[in-house]
C-alpha cells in the first residue's frame, strides 16, 4: 500500500514560559508511525498522553523539535502553498470551532474564497454537495452555530473540513464531546464520507470501543510515547500491554445503529 503521510522519530516539547526553557519530558517523545493511503487510523490514549500534539503537528500549528512529518513523499516544512487543500482537521469541540458570528453559509465559504479561485457559483454548489452529504438540510445555510444540537454542528464542522476537498483528515476526538445515542451516527458518517470523498482519516479517541468501529489500525499511547500498535480487531482480542487492557476495560460500550 502506499504511505500517504509518513511520522519519523518525531519529538515535541513545550516551553516552561517562566525560565524559557524547554521541558525536561517531551509531550511526544520519540514517535514513529505511517498511514496508507485510504485507511482510517487511530491514535488512543488518555488526555495528555500527546495525540493532539501529533495532530497539530500535522497540521503545521506546531513545528516539532525533532523528527520529520513525510506527507507524499515531501517534509511538510518544505510545502509551502496547497498544504490547507490537502490536510484538514475536525476539532473535538464543535461550538468552539465555529465561529458563532457567521453564518453556516459563510462559515463554508470562508475557506474556498481564502483557498482557490472559485466562482461564486462553483462555490455555492460545493456548499450545497457538503451540506447533503453530512446529512443537512440547504436551509440551515440561513443559520448560525448556537441553533443547532452538537451532532448538527460537528457535522457542520466536518462539512467545513471537506469543503476543500483534502486528501487526508484528522478527526480529533470528535464525538468525545457528544450524547453517546449520537456517536455512532457520526462514526457512520466519517465511514460514509471516507468511502465517496477517498479519503484518508486520523482518527484520535481516548475511547477503544469508538476505536473499533472505525479504525483499520491503532496506535496505543502513553506518556507521550506509542506502546503498542496492530490491526484493531487484534488490539481488541488480544492487547500485548496492561496499559491497553485498563482502556479497553475503561471505555463504555457504544452500539452501532
């Protein structure tokens, strides 16, 4: 298969803003993974254990102090234009993540204006294919962010996630804000939406039985470090490490409707 973004022994640490200096233990220490191109992979672990670091890192919101991001065959810090219609990310809160001034019209459009050379024709109809294709009505165009339920708006934000239509999407945590009775719909969504659009997606959950609906492989973390790591059906029935075992026993059972 091939790599479409390739982790080589990537470290990340903050700085201790009061002595500016760096932290003694790196939030991501040492991380080497890869991510074919069509699969759904899954970084697990508890809060703080540096998922989110990886992904912001990914996302070139955070330059790492070693290591290398290999996306296409090219580091990341060497693409200088495009990058944004080729990677794009769901954040965990959807009401943070929408900019509760603007409209759910304008919130799409935002980024094909800033982002290509579309017409306003060409980008209302991208608009309109978005909206029916994670599961929204054209009329809630018209609305703003606080007169939809979670579920509404984290579809939403996935619609503003696809709107350029990118290669590769990280979804972090994005059903850990919402009624678990909402979950699997939006699990099922992202499954519906890898399969039409081609995407590639890495999925960050701190929940193993999400895990399992969704992911082809896993990737265990603790402590800023991957300790384990296979096929997800495997990691399930046959966890090597104590520390996989404690979340799969941890994380509530989700049925998937």
């Amino acid at each position: 298969m091939e790599k479409i973004i390739e982790i080589k022994n990537l470290i990340v640490s903050y700085k201790n803003l009061k002595k500016n200096t760096e932290t003694i233990r790196p939030a991501v220490n040492n991380i080497s993974f890869h991510i074919n191109q069509g699969e759904i992979y899954s970084l697990a672990g508890e809060s703080g254990c540096g998922k989110s670091t990886i992904a912001k890192s990914i996302m070139k919101l955070i330059r790492p102090s070693q290591g290398e991001i290999i996306f296409r065959g090219k580091n990341i810090q060497d693409i200088k234009r495009g990058y944004a219609n080729k990677v794009q990310m769901v954040f965990q809160n959807p009401y943070s993540s929408l900019n509760p001034k603007m409209k759910i019209m304008d919130l799409l459009e935002e980024p094909l204006i800033i982002n290509t050379k579309n017409s306003k024709e060409k980008n209302k109809t991208l608009i309109k294919e978005i909206i029916e294709d994670v599961g929204l009505e054209e009329g809630c165009l018209k609305l703003y962010p606080h007169q939809f339920s979670g579920g509404q708006r984290q579809r939403i934000a996935i619609a503003r996630a696809l709107i350029l239509e990118p290669e590769f999407l990280i979804a972090d945590e994005p059903v850990s804000a919402l009624d678990a009775s909402i979950q699997a719909q939006i699990i099922n969504l992202l499954k519906d939406l890898k399969n039409k659009r081609n995407l590639t997606i890495l999925f960050i959950s701190h929940d193993l039985n999400v895990i399992r609906y969704i992911a082809d492989r896993v990737g265990i973390m603790y402590y800023g470090e991957k300790i384990e790591e296979g096929e997800t059906h495997t990691i399930y029935k046959y966890p090597s490490e104590e520390y996989t075992k404690i979340l799969l026993k941890s994380s509530p059972t989700i049925k998937n409707k």
